[in-house]
C-alpha cells in the first residue's frame, strides 16, 4: 500500500498544447489574410485578351505597372506604391537587370497597362525597359469573362 500512495503523489509532467494550438490558428489566420494585400501593388484594370499563360519561374518578375494617370510603378522599388520618373524607373529597372547578370538569373519583365491609359504609355514605358537593357518584355491581360 505504501508504495501506490507514493506514486500517486508525483507530480504530474504534461504539456497542454491546447494553448499552442490556439495561437497557431490565430497567425494562420492573420498571415492568410495579409500575404494577398502585400502582393497587390497598384490597383489597375488590366485589358481582357485570349493570350497563352507565361510559364512560371522561380524569381519574382520584375513588373512595370502604368496606371490610368500614365504614372509609372515598380514592383522591386522600395515602395511599390510610390509613382517613379520615366528616368528614375529605367535606372532602377537597369541596376535589378546587373544584379541579376551577377547572380545568374534571368527574370521575366512584364508591363502592367490599366485598359484605360493611352496606348502611348504603355509604348513608352516599354521603349525605358529597352533603354535600361531589357531584352524581352510581356505584356499582363486579364482573362476574358
């Protein structure tokens, strides 16, 4: 008898992940909801056109966005929301381009035109991703509905 009472008085080491648990939802839940808006960028209504689907690659494209003021924005700038310079994008677009020749990699460049900003924008912006050295640049559409 003397031996049950004393291990009945031992104290008992269990975790309770219940709490653990709990938090790890609410961060789930707060990450599902804030990854999508930190990716959005400039909002623009992009043209509708049947076109194939780029292939996706591993690094991020760099995407030059034209909005419907003919203002220019930059997806690797420092803050995507801030409207850049014709200059100052053909500038930063070239320095992303050298250190990217520098680690081996070759990202696409796509232009983001809203479907209500004159043609000649759009136009431009491609003619400051050649200056800069661009190569190939694609154009983003929406799917038709």
């Amino acid at each position: 008898m003397k031996r049950f009472r004393r291990l009945k008085k031992r104290p008992v080491a269990e975790i309770n992940v219940v709490p653990y648990i709990d938090v790890m939802l609410v961060l789930l839940i707060i990450f599902m909801i804030t990854t999508p808006l930190l990716t959005e960028g400039v909002k623009v209504q992009l043209p509708e056109a049947k076109a194939q689907t780029l292939k996706v690659q591993k690094d991020t494209p760099i995407i030059v966005t034209v909005d419907v003021n003919g203002r220019y924005y930059l997806n690797v700038n420092a803050d995507p929301k801030a409207p850049l310079t014709p200059q100052s994008l053909s500038v930063r677009v070239a320095a992303e381009l050298s250190l990217d020749q520098q680690n081996n990699v070759e990202r696409q460049v796509l232009v983001r035109g809203d479907n209500d900003v004159a043609y000649g924008r759009v136009v431009q912006a491609m003619v400051l991703l050649q200056q800069a050295g661009v190569p190939q640049v694609g154009l983003m559409t929406d799917e038709p509905k």
